[in-house]
C-alpha cells in the first residue's frame, strides 16, 4: 500500500486554516494544520513532510520567509503558496523566490488536491533519485573499493587527488583488475558526481557502428537510420564518458575521436552541425599502448592526449594481501545477493587461494567465490568444497606454482604472512590487523620463522 502524503498547511487565520483542513479531509493526504508559522517550522524537525502549504499574508513570519527558512533547511521539499484574490504579484514573486507553486484565495478544493497531488508526486521523485545518488557515491566511494596493500594504497592516493579535476585519465590494468570501478570511482568523487556516467566499451561494438554509438546519427544518415538519435557524447552532458578498452578501437576511428577531444565539438553521423563536448573523459585498457604505437595500431598522438593522468591497476598476483578482505567482501555480498544465509570458509582454503594465480584477477576470484556459495552445502565452505584447491580438478586448473599442493599448511600460511609484511613495508601492526591476528600472535611467528631460517 502507498504511504499517504503528509502535509503541513499554516495559516495564522482559524478560518482559512479550517477550510483548509475540510477540503483535504478526505483526500489521499494526511494533514496537519498549524496557525503559528514557528510551530509549523518545529514540527519540520520532528517529522517528514510531503508538501507545505503556506498564506502569505501572516504577520510576524510571513509565508516568503517560511519559504525561505524551509528551503534551507529542507532542499527540495516543496511549497505551495497562498495569496488573497486581487495580489498575483505576491504569487509571482513567490514562484521567482522557490515556491512550486501558488494558490489564490477563494481556494478552489479540486485545484488544491490536484497541485498537492503533483507537488507531492514531484517530490517523491525527486527524493529516490537523491537516495540514488547517494547509493551510487557510497558504492563507487574510494572508500568501498577492496584493499590495503602498499600497491593499492597507491591507488587511492592517485584516485582522490585525480578526481577533483577535469583531466584526462588512462586507467591500465590486465582484465578483471577493475578499471571500471576506478573510473567510477573517479567520477562519484567528483563536481561531476550528479551527471551521468556513461561507459563505453570500444571492444564490444563493432567498428561500423562505434562512431554512431559515440557521437549519434542524424534521420536518413544511413540505412535504418528513422530517426535522429544523440550518442554518448550528447547524453553523458556535463558528466562523465568512459571509453573502456581504448586500445580496440580501429585506427581509422581514432582520428575522429581525436578532434573531438583536441575541439572539444563532434558532429553527427549525418549532420553538419558542430555541438559542444561538455563530458570529462576517462580511457581504460588492457593493451600496452606502447607497444601498439609501435605496431602502428594506435595513434601517438591521442595516446598522449588520453594519458595525461596515467594510472596502472596492479594485477591480484601482485596484491596477494589483499584476498584474505577481497574473498569475505564477495563472501558477504554474495550471500545478500542470493538470499543465503550467511557462511563462513575454513582459513586452510583461504590460504590456498592467496597462493593461486588468479590470471583473471578480481573478477576470476569473485565469480569463484559465488560458485562455491552456491554449490556447497552447509553453512561452512572448506576445501574439500573446493574441487581447484583440494586436486579433484584437472591439473590444468589447479593452483601454481608447480609443487605447492605438496607443501604443509604451516610452509603455506609462512609464505603468505611474510608476503603480507613486505606488502605492508615491514608495518607490522597493519600486517597483524589485514590478518586477523593480534601485534603480540604476529611477534611469535615472526620469531619462530627467524629461528627455523637460522636452523
């Protein structure tokens, strides 16, 4: 069932402020009628309301300071003003100041339910559109992406003193490293944060229709072409466009692409109107654009024009202290995701994966943390659970490298800890915190591997 909207009408004259409440009686709100306008502004900080409804003519706080005070307090809650019959002045300089709109004295009952209604519904949209943004910037927040290894420290550090700025980005990294979700993270720390962010992947669309994709088509333009239709570059705005897999895009097109970033004005497909290229523009890759220059697969100049920021994702290989958080951040969310109770996985299998490959990086782990959450049974995940790591899988798709399944658990969990301390610079309390072991737990095995190392 919807919620009723929740209404504040003020009115200093008992009179007025009756027939207010008589005609909202029985609509689909929930009104509340106050005659004193400091009251009203009280009862805002106690409660959630729709809609206020507010005479202008109330002498001490008139209705435009109310207004005033309310859209300061409370951005985006509307206001409806009321004026006497003879004062449309009063009325328009209250929609000039911020009211969402006016109603004139006598009030007509179906008009005042009828602007409620819309002013209520407006608001409403507004509201889940703002709790949407919100969602997003905390989800692509720095904050929220995995890690705390020296390497990805790094990362972050690049990230947040990119972000407030319109330069370009080149985000390198093998595939599964998370380009995106660094983009995003730029971009949701950004002045840009309230635009659009539109991805674009170069790799996925064919040649023959990325030019359409990205700067749109004028009607007739070519065949099954009906209609005009904007591209990415119109419908990012003032946002942001990021071109995911850069390096795929044909050369013939990069040209094209080239100027419009050099102009900052495209055209479309069709058309010989210039328009305005508004959007900050970030690139990913996973091909050595180097080494594709020197093929002469990939424009010098763009390259140079695209990577004015270099950042390089380190691959998992190289950020093995960071699986132990990344498989309980993929542990949690894919049981919420799935509707499964929560489970748990041994830390004997733990290990095992911080001493995989992971060639697929981030993404291979996160997809083989959903397979075991899935296809196991009971509420703890172990390694026999785990046909990769316990040698009932082909041996082409068990751990590396060559002799590990061979090795003991304590030769496994030695290797990982000290790797987690040359990750961590030798900081030995952020060392005990990633593993989950206290400062004086860490001390102990440090010195029984340094006594075992002088045997």
């Amino acid at each position: 069932m919807k919620e009723r909207g929740k209404i504040l009408a003020i009115d200093d004259d008992r009179l007025g402020l009756k027939l207010l409440e008589s005609y909202l009686k029985d609509s689909p709100f929930q009104v509340t009628a106050v005659g004193d306008p400091e009251e009203a502004l009280s009862l805002l900080e106690e409660d959630d309301y729709d809609l206020v409804l507010s005479d202008i003519q109330m002498p001490v706080l008139d209705g435009f300071e109310v207004m005033k005070r309310v859209n300061q307090d409370y951005p985006g809650l509307p206001v409806i003003m009321i004026t006497a019959h003879g004062t449309i002045s009063d009325a328009v300089r209250a929609i000039q100041k911020g009211a969402y709109d006016y109603l004139t004295k006598p009030i007509n009952p179906q008009e005042l339910i009828l602007k409620a209604r819309r002013a209520i519904g407006h608001y409403r949209l507004w509201r889940d559109n703002q709790s949407l943004k919100q969602e997003l910037a905390a989800q692509y927040g720095i904050e929220n992406i995995i890690g705390h290894s020296k390497p990805m420290r790094e990362i972050f550090r690049k990230i947040a003193k990119v972000a407030p700025t319109n330069a370009s980005v080149l985000i390198m990294g093998e595939s599964g490293t998370g380009k995106e979700l660094a983009a995003r993270a730029i971009h949701y720390n950004s002045p840009r944060k309230d635009q659009p962010f539109i991805p674009v992947d170069c790799a996925s669309i064919p040649h023959t229709l990325l030019e359409s994709e990205l700067f749109g088509h004028a009607k007739g333009a070519f065949t099954g072409a009906y209609k005009d239709r904007p591209g990415a570059f119109e419908n990012a705005g003032g946002g942001t466009l990021f071109f995911d897999e850069i390096g795929d895009m044909d050369i013939s097109l990069q040209s094209t692409l080239l100027r419009a970033i050099q102009e900052r004005v495209f055209k479309r497909v069709g058309e010989n109107n210039t328009r305005r290229l508004e959007a900050r523009l970030l690139f990913g890759t996973h091909i050595n654009l180097m080494e594709a220059m020197e093929r002469s697969e990939f424009r010098e100049d763009l390259y140079y024009r695209i990577s004015v920021i270099p950042i390089k994702l380190p691959p998992l290989r190289d950020r093995r202290a960071d699986i132990p958080l990344l498989v309980n951040h993929f542990l949690v969310d894919t049981c919420r995701r799935h509707g499964i109770p929560q489970k748990t996985i041994e830390m004997e299998l733990v290990d095992a994966m911080v001493m995989a490959p992971w060639k697929g990086n981030v993404r291979e782990l996160e997809n083989y943390i959903e397979n075991l959450i899935v296809m196991s049974d009971g509420d703890s995940i172990r390694i026999k659970d785990a046909p990769r790591f316990s040698g009932s899988e082909s041996a082409d798709n068990q751990i590396g490298p060559a002799g590990i399944p061979d090795r003991s658990l304590a030769d496994i969990e030695k290797e990982y800890i000290l790797r987690v301390l040359e990750a961590e610079g030798g900081n030995r309390t952020r060392t005990a915190e990633i593993l989950g072991i206290s400062l004086r737990g860490l001390r102990y095995k440090l010195k029984a591997y340094a006594e075992d190392d002088r045997t």
